[in-house]
C-alpha cells in the first residue's frame, strides 16, 4: 500500500521542495515522521520566524517554499509575518497539523476550529481536505495556487491520522503537472503602451518590487535609458527594483498622497512597473495626480489594479512587459539625465554614530553584490541614499510594514542564496520581535550579519508622533537591552562598536569568516 505521506512526499519531490521551515507540535509528528533523507528540516523557535525565514527564501530563490505549523496557535503566531509575506506576493506554502479527524467535533485539544478561515484574508487559498484520500490533490493544488501569478501564500490544515492512510492510485497524475501563466501583452496592447510612451513629452518611470521579483531590472535600466526618463522607487519599498547608482534613479518615493502628487507634477506619462499604486503610509492628503499626469499601472496583481484611486492598469506578466517595453519603445532625442550628487560625507570619529557613517562604512567595506534587509525604520530614507545596490535582488524590507520580518528573512535569503554575504539592518526595537532567529542562524551555520543599530528608542515612533502631533505617549523607548549578551546567549559570535573604526574592524572581521556574527553599533536616534 502507498500511504498519504510517502505519496505527498514524493509530490514535494517532484516538483522540487525538498526543504521544510517548520516548528512542530504533537498534531505535526505523523506528517515529520521517517522525514525523507533528501529533504531538509530548517526549525525556527517562533512560527514568525518559521515563516519570515522561508518568505525571505521564497522572494530570493523564486521558488515556493514549504512551511509547516503547528495547528491554530502556530498559525495564531505566524499572522503577523504572513501579513508581509501577502503584501510581497511570496509563494509560501503553509501548512499546519489538525487534530485527529475523530476528535476534530469535540474540540479536542489543539483543534483547530475552522481551520480553513484562519489564516484569511491573508491567503490566497486555504483548505483543509474533506477526506484523507484528497490530501495530495489538496497538497498539489496549494502548490500551484501559490505559484500561480500573482504569487502568495495559501494554507493547507491536514488531520494527522491521514498521512498513515492509503492513498488514492490515481494520485500519480499529480506528481509531474506543471500549471504556467503565460501573461504578456497582445500585440495590440503593447502598440498602444509603446506609441503613449513614445509620444510623451516628458515620462516617469516609477518601479517596485515585482520588477525585481520578476529578474527585470536590467529591462528596466535598458527603458529608462531609451527614454531618457527618470526612475522612482515606489513607496514603502519591500524591494530594490533599479540600481541605486544609475545616472536615471531618483530615490525612493514618499508614503504621502499629496508628495506624490506634487513630486510627479510635470510629468505627463507616469509608467508604474510591479507595484500597487500606491502604498501610502502617512496620511497626507491632496491631489492623487497633478493636472495633465496621467498614469498607467502595469501589476501582476488584478486587486492592485482594481484598488488603484487612479491611472489605468494593465494586469500582467511584469518581467514579460518590461522585456517588451525595453524592446520596442523608440529611443528618445531628450537629453540623458545627469546622477543625484554623491550625499554629503559625514565626518565622525567618535559614537554614539550618525546613521549615515554605518552607511557609508558599509558601502565601502561590503562586497558589491551584498544583499541587505533593512529594519531599521527610522534609517530607511538614509540607507536608500548612502548604499549603492547594483544587482537584481539586494534589498529586502517588511512589505506589510510588520516588525519581526527582517532578522529571519535574512536567513533565508542567505539560504537561497549562499554565494552573495546577506547583512541585515536591524534596529534595536525590531531585533526583538524575531530574536530567536539567532538560534537558527548558528544552529544551521548560516552567515548572515546582523547589524544591530542601538538608539535606545523606537525612533520612527517618535518621528510619527511628530507627524500626528501627539505628545506624551507612553511606550517609545526601549533602554537596556545588551544585544552582544542575547547573542552570546544563543551561541552566535557578536561585537560592541562604538565609533567608525571599530565598526571597520568588525565588518572585516565578519566578512571574513563563514559563520553569523551580530554586530552591535551604538547609533543616534533621530532627534539625535
Ligand atoms: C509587528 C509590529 N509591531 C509594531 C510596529 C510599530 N512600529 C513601527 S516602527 C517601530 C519602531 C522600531 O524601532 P527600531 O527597530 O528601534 O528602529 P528605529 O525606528 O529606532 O530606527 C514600531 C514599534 C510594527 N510596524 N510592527
Ligand atoms: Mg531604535
């Protein structure tokens, strides 16, 4: 007989997940049992570590990943990293352990009730199967659900008595299928969007993080250079879709609608690629679009398209566009743009460090290809500025805004990705909501750096306070904390830095050697 679990397994296999983020529980054990030898079980020590861990894997490697928790209270747990891992369209395929079908009625412990609504509406799919024989069609249909564009996460609560049954024959049809988007322009369309960009006067293209999902940032350096437009990062962004350094790139967009607007005026075409429009934060209100701003939206996501307070919207294959814009726009008779003036140097010797001099520190001494995660929320607008990210997929921020996302998904980005050095930014106030991500770091040797920017505060609190104009609030400083400790605790190497050269010496020292390291900077917050 061929059991539920060796023909799910043997799904998994075929269309090539072979590794298993996961923290388990009694419900989880029948699904781990005999664990294949070709596969790979990653344990984080929170669910939100589980899931920010594979997230970060998913958005670097491309490819979905397999996650598995524990029943409701392990799902209950990983909501907050899931709510980052829908809004960055990550292909993550959840799964978590249900009672046994006989005690599912009664409530029994660790039950979980409703299981399917759960995770919602943070998924693009969820299920639990009405019967065992349905669990590796079940299995297989999450796969492609969450492969399918626009990518994301979908959830799967199996009973854990099913994986000992037999399965169904006919389930070997399931083990090779390929299901692909084939989502590029019409002939028609791309006419239109061609002639529109080539008859504007004055265009702007503004990128976000499905280009660099999609491997386009080269077709998209090839369409600014062949009109001569300048580049924006759409705000709030979860990703580095164009290289900072390019002579077109213009910085990251403000989270405001009237900024937008007024930063955008004069422009009479606005290109958005692979992004919503747009993911404000502050409430700043005003003019969407200046007069005479039109604007077209090119997303993989039709919820994007249709949310959108303006502009048109193309629902597509963005990697497939942007090849065809870079093709087939005219190249422009505009002049070419000159580069944004290097920022100023800072000149500082002494700690606490200006955020600034972390930067440029880093920007000297890392390797070019670096990879970064930033969760240093009050530094974001610096770190844009002062690091030069040049290759497809270096940057990594929390698309939902959730804290928690950056420590793990640096491990998993490191995972996928092994031959470039992943550093992550983290401040003081987000090291802790994923601090057990260390654990797995050290455990699985897995060489990430960790640079913790200790300002003793949640600085971009304090700057919204601001923005809001309220005062005295409780609950915005976070003092006492020894990160080098909590380090040393989990068994990871770490280093206290407090001025530049020190902050050198330790960067030499992590790069050079092949294990994690945190690295601890005393850093101003900023209101200094
Ligand atoms: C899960 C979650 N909880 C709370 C917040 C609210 N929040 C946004 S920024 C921030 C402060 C982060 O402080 P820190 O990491 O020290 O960075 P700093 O702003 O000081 O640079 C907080 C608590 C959030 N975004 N996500
Ligand atoms: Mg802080």
């Amino acid at each position: 007989m061929t059991t539920v679990h060796a023909t799910t397994y043997e799904l998994l296999r075929e269309q090539g997940i072979t590794t298993v983020f996961g923290n388990p529980g009694s419900n989880e054990l029948p699904f781990l049992k005999d664990f294949p030898k070709d596969f790979t079980y990653i344990l984080g020590l929170h669910e939100g570590v589980v899931v920010g861990i594979a997230d970060g894997y998913a958005q670097a490697s491309g490819h979905p990943a397999f996650v598995n928790l524990h029943s409701a209270a392990g799902t209950g747990n990983a909501m907050g990293a899931l709510s980052n891992a829908w809004n960055s369209h990550s292909p993550l395929i959840i799964t978590a352990g249900q009672q046994t079908r006989a005690m599912v009625g009664v409530e029994a412990l660790l039950t979980n009730v409703d299981a399917a609504n759960l995770p919602r509406p943070l998924v693009k799919w969820s299920y639990e199967p009405a019967s065992a024989q349905e669990v590796p069609h079940a299995m297989s249909r999450a796969i492609h659900m969450a492969s399918m564009a626009p990518r994301g996460p979908v959830y799967l609560s199996v009973p854990y008595d099913d994986w000992a049954r037999e399965a169904d024959p006919q389930s070997k049809h399931l083990l090779q299928r390929t299901v692909v988007n084939a989502g590029g322009l019409s002939d028609a369309l791309l006419a239109d969007l061609v002639e529109q960009l080539g008859n504007a006067r004055n265009p702007v293209l503004v990128l976000g993080p499905d280009v660099d999902a999609a491997d386009a940032n080269q077709h998209c350096v090839t369409l600014a250079e062949r009109l001569n437009a300048p580049v924006w990062v759409a705000p709030s962004a979860p990703r580095c879709p164009f290289p900072t350094r390019h002579a077109n790139f213009r910085g990251l967009l403000p989270a405001g609608i009237a900024a937008i607007g007024k930063l955008l005026e004069g422009h009479d075409l606005v290109l958005v690629l692979g992004a919503p429009v747009f993911r404000y934060h502050q409430y700043d209100p005003g003019q969407y679009l200046a007069e005479g701003t039109r604007l077209i939206a090119v997303t993989c996501d039709p919820l994007e398209a249709a949310r959108a307070p303006m502009g048109n919207a193309i629902v597509g294959d963005v990697g497939l566009i942007a090849t065809a814009l870079a093709q087939h726009v005219p190249v422009t008779d505009r002049p070419a743009l000159a580069a944004l003036p290097a920022p100023e140097p800072v000149q500082q010797s002494a700690g606490p460090l200006r955020p600034e001099v972390v930067f440029d520190t880093l920007d000297e001494i890392a390797p070019r290809d670096a990879i970064y995660l930033n969760e240093s929320t009050s530094t974001t607008a610096l770190m844009w500025q002062r690091l030069s990210m040049q290759h497809q997929g270096s940057y990594y921020f929390a698309a939902a805004g959730g804290l928690g996302f950056a420590m793990p998904a640096a491990v998993g980005v490191q995972l996928a990705k092994p031959e470039r050095r992943v550093i992550a930014v983290i401040g003081d106030g987000s090291a802790n909501y994923s601090i057990t991500t260390l654990w797995t770091a050290v455990q699985y040797n897995i060489p990430t750096i960790f640079i913790i920017m200790n300002n003793r505060t949640y600085g971009a609190l304090r700057w919204f306070a601001g923005v809001l104009e309220v005062e005295n609030v409780p609950g915005l400083d976070v003092p006492g904390i020894d990160f080098c400790s909590v380090a040393k605790g989990y068994g990871m190497r770490s280093i206290k830095v407090e001025d530049r050269v020190q902050l050198e010496d330790a960067l030499h020292e992590a790069l050079a050697v092949n294990a994690p390291i945190l690295i601890e900077v005393s850093t101003l917050g900023p209101l200094g």
